[in-house]
C-alpha cells in the first residue's frame, strides 16, 4: 500500500544567509508588485464563507494584515484580526485573550475558525489552537517560527536584540520555555490541517525554523519566494493561502497548484517546495 512520506523540516542550518538579512527592505518593492499578481489573485478559488483569524507579527499590528484581509474578504471569508492590537511579543493577556476569540467566533458563527499568522503571529496561531482544537479548522504560517531547537533562535543578532528590549529581556528563550509553549518545544504537533509557508530568501526567521515535522495527513511545508517582511503583501503567498483554505472541512490534501498558481509557483520557488505530498511504495 503507498504511504506518504513523513513531513519533515528544511535541513537549512544555522542563521539566515547575512545577504537575506541585508536585503530585507525589498519587502518594498514586493509590496509595490502586487497589483501585478491580479491575473494569479482572480484565479484563486472561492472561500465557503467560514471565519478567519488573521495575526500580525512581532512589532506589526492590524494594519499589516489589509491585504490579507481585502483579498480573502473578497473571497468570501468572514475576516476577523486579532484585536490585540501591536504584537509585542508573549504577554499574559495572549493566554487567555486569544483562545477565547477563537471560542466566541466559533460560536457565533457555528463554524470551525481557520488561523493565519504572519512570523510570530503564526506561532500564537498554533498557541492559540492548541486548547482550542474543536473549534479549529486549519492553520496556516507564514515565515513563522514554529520550530525550536535545543540550542534556541538562529535569527539574526539584531532581531534577537529588539524581542530583548521590546518583550522580555531573556529574549524569546524565556517564552519558549513556558509550560503552554511544550507543544512546540518537543516537536510534538497537532492534529489539525497545518500548512507552512517559509522562504529561502527569509532574512529573519530560518527555514528549518519556519518548518515542521509532522504527518502528512495534517502537515505540510510549502517553500515560497520572497522576503519575510514582504511575506503578507506577496501574490503568491496570498494565493496559496486561498488555495488553503479553499480545502473542504474533513477533505483537507495536501497542496497541489493548478493553473496560473502551479506555473507561477514552479517558475519562482523551484523544483521541490512541498515537503508533503511525496509517496514511497
């Protein structure tokens, strides 16, 4: 019988390449180039009207989200943001606050809520989901770091330095090591529709950090072009998300680009970006 290959996280080491670091104000031009991605954005496939939570990363706030929240408004979807207002990092506030947002959309709505975090928002995407798993339909991550080594964060010094001054003056370590974060410091996944957008060009958080291991029945990696600041203004990005999330509730697949998106998709990111849907005998 074929079987799925395990999913596995991209075997990049150490920190991001300094030149990603560097270039990272592309995210600019990336931004100025998206009303040229309108041909691939019209092809995406309609939303079922289901809610979606979208959460901004670290030093972001709502506004970061508008194009996110146009784009699959117009979908389709019931958009919501999280209402924290700027993700300063971890506070106590996001243990209770954002799991009872997913619970009261749940209930209003009487349909399960998708998550999508851009950075850290992704990892309080799966925060959030992890004692809310009946009321969560799927959860997507962009350039979010959702896996942590032993020896901790490889992003760049000056990153580090700014989650130091900003949230917690032990860095990121401190939160990793909070009872609730166990989850993702022992790999240890959950059963809900994953999917992880990273990019090689990522000059914040590193690949193998921005990628999980998993079972393919729930899990994917999928490899994206662009820079991590330009991640939720980028075409192809917001198309995958809506070829995602366009996945029927109990029917999820892995993904498979079809039409404009595959072309587009496999003329950018490469010849291998899905860490998921290969089979072995």
């Amino acid at each position: 019988m074929p079987r799925r290959r395990t999913v596995v996280r991209h075997a990049h080491t150490g920190k991001p390449h300094a030149l990603n670091s560097i270039l990272e104000p592309r995210a600019l031009l990336e931004m100025a180039l998206l009303p040229a991605s309108l041909p691939l954005l019209m092809q995406a496939p309609q939303g079922d009207g289901h809610p979606v939570l979208l959460l901004p990363g670290f030093m972001a706030d709502e506004k970061s989200l508008i194009a996110l929240k146009l784009f699959l408004q117009r979908k389709g979807y019931e958009v919501h943001t999280w209402g924290l207002g700027r993700n300063l990092g971890f506070r106590s506030k996001h243990a209770s606050a954002l799991p009872q947002k997913i619970r009261y959309l749940h209930h209003v709505t009487g349909r399960k809520v998708s998550l999508v975090g851009w950075s850290l928002g992704g990892v309080f995407s799966l925060y959030g989901a992890e004692s809310t798993l009946e009321c969560v339909r799927s959860i997507i991550t962009l350039g979010s770091p959702v896996s942590v080594d032993a020896a901790g964060s490889q992003s760049p010094p000056a990153v580090k330095a700014l989650y130091r001054l900003i949230s917690h003056r032990l860095g990121a370590a401190a939160h990793v090591m909070q009872p609730r974060a166990k989850t993702l410091r022992e790999q240890r996944r959950l059963l809900v529709p994953t999917s992880c957008l990273y990019s090689l060009g990522d000059g914040v958080v590193p690949p193998q950090e921005a990628t999980i291991d998993g079972d393919p029945a729930f899990h994917e990696n999928i490899q994206v072009p662009g820079s991590h600041l330009g991640l939720g203004f980028n075409g192809i990005v917001l198309a995958i998300v809506a070829d995602r999330l366009a996945q029927p509730e109990g029917a999820w697949q892995p993904f498979q680009p079809q039409g404009l998106l595959k072309r587009v998709w496999h003329m950018t990111a490469g010849p291998v970006q899905v860490d998921a849907a290969s089979r072995v005998a």
